[in-house]
C-alpha cells in the first residue's frame, strides 16, 4: 500500500483499467470522509503499486462524490466504467 493511503483508511474498492496496470483506489477514513488515489505498475518496479496523483488530500462527504471526482481526474477510469456497465 502506498504511503498516500493512511493504514487507518479503509479501502473499499480498487478499480483496475483492462491491462491490469493502472488502478484507482476508493477508501474511507475513520472521520467518515472519503476519498481517492490512482497508481501504476510496471514491471521495472518488480509488479509493485506506485501513486501517480496526489489525490488522496482530496475530502469527499461520500463515496459516490469520491468516485465521481476520480472518474473526473482520472482520464481512463471514465471510459472503464462506461465500458463496464455496457456488459451489465
């Protein structure tokens, strides 16, 4: 887990792009806020999870203002959850 992610947030959920090396996590902290965090992986880092914004200083009141706010910053989070629900 990166250091942007405090231990005592609660990360409820990591949404991956289709190549599996990019992901956003969502999480709660203890004061009942939210937010969000995006990272890579490449293999020069050994498969390990690197922050590539400083979101995580962000405060949302809930995890659906987290998400949006993350499918706004993040340019293929958008398109992945289009893309997804498009299954459904």
């Amino acid at each position: 887990m990166s250091g942007r992610i405090d231990k005592s947030w609660t990360v409820f959920d990591s949404l991956e792009n289709a190549q599996h090396d990019r992901c956003v996590d969502l999480f709660a902290r203890p004061d009942g806020t939210y937010g969000f965090e995006e990272f890579r992986r490449d293999p020069e880092d050994q498969g390990e999870w690197t922050p590539v914004g400083y979101y995580s200083v962000a405060v949302y009141a809930s995890s659906g203002a987290a998400l949006m706010a993350a499918e706004q910053a993040v340019a293929w989070l958008a398109e992945s959850q289009t893309n997804a629900k498009r299954r459904r």
